[in-house]
C-alpha cells in the first residue's frame, strides 16, 4: 500500500493541487471575464469555472504514474485503489467547495464542485479510450463550452452541462452518471491490458 501510495505521487502531487484549488475558488470565486462567442454573442465566464482543471490535471498524473513490472505481479487490486483514489479525491474537492459555497453564500461554488464530479468522469472514460486523452479531454470540454455553450448571453445550451445553474437535479444526476461510467471503464486491470 505504501509503495502504490509513494509510486502514484499521492501526497506530493495531490495535496498541493488540492490547496491551490481550495485558494482558486476561494479568491475567485466572484471574478468573471467577457469572452467572444463563436455564436455571435459574449459569454460571461466565471473563473472558478477553470478550478476542476486543477483536480483532473492532478488526479490524471497521478494515475499515470505506474510501475507496469510490479502491478502485472501485484496481489492487491490496483484497478479498485485507483477507483478509491479517484472518488476520494473528487468527493474531497466536491466537499471542499460545496464547504466553501455554504460558508461564502457563492451558490456558483456548488457549480465547481458537481462541475468536478463531472469533469472527472470525462477524464476517466477518455483514458480508457487513449490514455494521453486524460489530461485534454476536461481542457477541450471547459474552453468549448466557454466560446460556444450559451446560446444567448446567460443562457447556456442542454449540451454545456458545466454552465448549468446548480439547483438543476438532472444535471447534477447526469454529471454522477458520467462519473460512475469513468470509475466503471476508467481503471483497467493491469492484467486485462
């Protein structure tokens, strides 16, 4: 447990990354800039929409990191300690931001965290797709739905499902949803590959 803990770069890496993102939607948390749309339009962004980045990015590295010699001979399940990793990380910044969002009166910081939830299941499925996929697909999804998710000015499309208010329960279940399809496709067994 100690050598996957030290191989994946859990403390060095992650604890960090969780600070900053804590720091980011902290300060942020009321700044926005104008962007151009590519409908015609400008599209108001809230920085602290970029925040999730910070975990994904984070939690994409870690992952990565493995001793393929020693996990095809492992005893211990490493597809369910990354699995585990995984949810605990975005369950932890979910929390910390949904934290944040009741002791700040933000209701956008529990956009950040459901925004988490689902950026991290877009990760994990497009590592199982192509494992350099991991860290751009979240990054491509973010700025996309920056230049063209609204339709009007604050009024974003069914598809930019990061835009959507936070009260809205069938995007918060959507954004589960994805998660859980990342966890279930996401960590492959070193054996199966």
């Amino acid at each position: 447990m100690i050598l996957w803990i030290r191989a994946r770069r859990v403390l060095p890496v992650l604890v960090p990354c969780l600070l900053a993102f804590l720091l980011v939607i902290t300060a942020g948390r009321q700044e926005n800039v104008l962007l151009p749309g590519l409908s015609g339009g400008r599209n108001r962004v809230q920085l602290v929409h970029l925040a999730p980045l910070i975990i994904t990015s984070a939690l994409t590295y870690c992952l990565n990191q493995k001793l393929a010699e020693a996990e095809l001979t492992t005893v211990r399940r490493i597809r369910l300690l990354d699995a585990a990793l995984s949810t605990t990380v975005v369950a932890l910044a979910a929390s910390v931001s949904c934290l944040v969002a009741s002791l700040t009166h933000t209701d956008l910081l529990y956009e950040v965290g459901r925004n988490t939830v689902f950026l991290a299941g877009v990760m994990l499925i497009a590592g199982a797709l192509h494992p350099q996929a991991a860290t751009l697909a979240p990054v491509a999804w973010v700025f996309t739905v920056m230049f063209a998710g609204y339709r009007d000015y604050d009024r974003p499309w069914m598809w930019a499902v990061t835009l959507h208010p936070a009260h809205i329960v069938v995007t918060a279940s959507f954004c589960l949803v994805v998660f859980t399809t990342g966890l279930a496709v996401g960590h492959r067994s070193p054996r199966s590959s």
